[in-house]
C-alpha cells in the first residue's frame, strides 16, 4: 500500500493563522509548482484514443514531451518510486472538504468542468470509496450541517471529474500508468488544523484507514508460471468487460482487485499461449482469491504476426536524464562534456527566459 501525500508541503506565514482556508493556499511546493497538477496528463491520451478498437487504458507511457516541462523533484522520486514497486492500492490525503472523490480527475470532455468520467474499473473505485467514506463517522452522516454537507447525499463519494475537473492529478496517473488504484481523501474544511484538533482528526480517520487499507485483500493474486514452473514478468492479467490490464510483477506475481462475482480472467504474455479461467468472487470474501496461471510457450513461425503492446516506450523514464544533470551541476560535480563546449547561439534566450534549460539539445553540438 502507498500512502501517498503529495501537496500542503509549504509552511504558512504565520499571520495567516490555522483557519486560513486559500483554495490553492499550501498546494505549491518550493517552486511554486502544484504537485497534484504536475503528473504526466495520460487521461487526455485516452480520451484521444478511445474511439480505436484497441486502445489501451493500462500501463501508457509518460510522453517524451512531458520532461520538456516543469517536473517537481517530489513528482520525480514519487513517479520513481511507484514504478519500482508493484503497489496495488493508495489514497492521496489532502485538505479542504470531507469527501472521498476516485478517477478520472479529468473531465472526459474538455469543455465540461464538472462532468461524470468513470474509469472501465467504476465499480471498483467506488467500492474502495464508499469503504472509507461509510467508515468515517462523519462523512457517513446524512446531516446538511457539516462539513461537506453537500456530499452528503452521495454517501460522502464523488467522481473526481463530476466535482471539478483537472488535469496531471496523481489519482489518474496511478490508474493508467501503473497497477495501483488510487482515491483522493479529503480529510476536512480547515486545511491547517491547530495543535489541540489533530488528535480529534485521527481518531475520526483511525478506523477507515485501517478499513481501507483491508481492501487490498479483495479481487484475485496468484502467479503466472512457464511449463517450468519459472515466473514470467509483465505477463498482463485481464478481465472480460473491464478494459484495464495489470501486469505481473518480477517472479510473475500479481494482484487484481475485483468485486464479488462471476469473471472471465486471462494471462497472456509474448512468446506463450493464452489461459482463460472463469472464477466466483462471493460477496463475503475475506482473503483474495487464488488463481495461478501455466502458460506453454510457442514457436512463432516467420510469417506469424502477434501484436503485444511493447516495453520499451513504458520502460522509458526521463530518458534525457535532466535531474541527473542539474544535481550534478548544483553539487560542482564534473558535468557533461556538452556544458564544457561552447553554446550554441541560441542558448541565451532559454537562459534568459528563466526557463528550465533543454540540455539536450546540446546533444548535437
């Protein structure tokens, strides 16, 4: 499980004491960069593609054009460090309203601001919504007199683009880029609580963190094997109707969350036949259900065309190797052999901008 907590990183002025509620007030990092609108925007990708056949709602890669940008050293290491471990469930917490919104963030219409966009795992975020939310003693509370009392008639729940839209929230870049399901956890209207309410604000978020955090255990696990028993990696895990595949971990294991119910599971992997098994989900499941898959490999002949989505555009991570660069170039460490050379005519106008410089492109000077 991934706690992740990427905004209200800045300290208040103190003059502006803890009942200073600024909407965007703590959402800025050193930089002055919004880190939940810093993510690669993969829900517009989607949008985009949706009316192909096979278009894809798992696993895209991040855009090289997005390193090209602003990127936050905190949305760095939190991308690096969702990559290199197979998480499966996270919650985001932030301030503001007591409400739990879930993907997409980003309206599926780019003129609608606030237009229900369910994700292909709808009923699935809304089951890991409504766990913490009816858990929660007052976001379960039909009184109109509260704090997110105008959420109180969808039982403490939003869609995240039904409620306001925007893109590069971490929520939906966890959906499409990775195998974690990730919900947005409003935890209260005064963004900076005082000393004396903190004890109050666990003891209220105590039990539906811990509840949610069980929830993991629903769905299937299980490993995708060779004839010989060795795991096979990145073999994709899907589910019949839900256009979303998870991919197995380093030794072929996986975790797929699922309600209750009758699925049609498939592993496939390149180079291996297809398995196809139908499992029952019971309602009152209460440890993920076993399902282990044996694949036999194949012998491709030459002119047998199979169309695998690929690994290398996934597997590319800031493959201009900025970050690399600017700490080498903070620490007074040798740099590359490109910043030694003469710059090029042009290098003054990006200095000049106060932008960040396209190192790179000094690649062919």
């Amino acid at each position: 499980i991934a706690a992740a907590e990427v905004e209200d990183t800045n300290e208040q002025e103190h003059d502006e004491g803890h009942r200073y509620n600024g909407w965007t007030s703590g959402r800025a990092n050193a930089q002055n960069l919004d880190l939940n609108r810093n993510f690669p925007d993969l829900t517009s990708i989607v949008y985009s593609r949706r009316r192909s056949k096979a278009y894809r709602t798992d696993h895209i890669p991040i855009p090289d054009n997005y390193w090209f940008g602003k990127v936050a050293p905190e949305t760095y290491a939190v991308m690096k460090w969702i990559r290199s471990i197979p998480f499966v469930l996270s919650a985001s917490l932030h301030g503001g309203e007591l409400v739990v919104s879930y993907p997409y963030d980003f309206s599926r219409h780019p003129e609608e601001e606030k237009m229900f966009s369910p994700t292909p795992d709808e009923q699935v975020f809304k089951l890991l919504a409504r766990t913490y939310a009816d858990a929660h003693t007052v976001m379960s509370d039909n009184s109109t007199d509260r704090c997110g009392a105008s959420f109180a008639n969808k039982g403490g729940i939003v869609n995240g683009a039904l409620w306001y839209s925007f893109a590069g929230g971490m929520s939906d870049f966890n959906y499409l880029h990775t195998n974690c399901f990730e919900i947005t956890v409003e935890l209260g209207c005064d963004k900076f609580p005082s000393e004396d309410e903190l004890y109050q604000g666990w003891q209220q978020n105590k039990e539906p963190l811990l509840t949610y955090m069980e929830v993991v255990h629903r769905g299937i696990k299980g490993i995708v094997k060779d004839e010989t028993g060795k795991g096979i990696k990145g073999a994709r895990i899907s589910v019949r109707g839900i256009r979303h595949d998870i991919t197995t971990a380093e030794d072929g294991d996986y975790w797929r969350l699922l309600n209750s119910g009758i699925h049609i599971i498939t592993a496939t992997a390149p180079g291996y036949t297809k398995v196809m098994k139908k499992i029952n989900l019971p309602p009152r499941l209460q440890k993920p259900g076993r399902v282990d898959f044996v694949l036999q490999s194949i012998v491709q002949e030459p002119d047998m065309v199979v169309n695998y989505p690929t690994q290398d555009t996934y597997d590319r991570f800031d493959p201009y190797n900025q970050f690399e660069r600017y700490s080498q170039r903070e620490n007074g460490e040798p740099g590359q052999e490109e910043d030694r050379q003469e710059k090029p005519w042009w290098w003054s106008y990006f200095v000049m901008s106060g932008n960040m410089a396209p190192t790179w492109l000094l690649r062919n000077y």
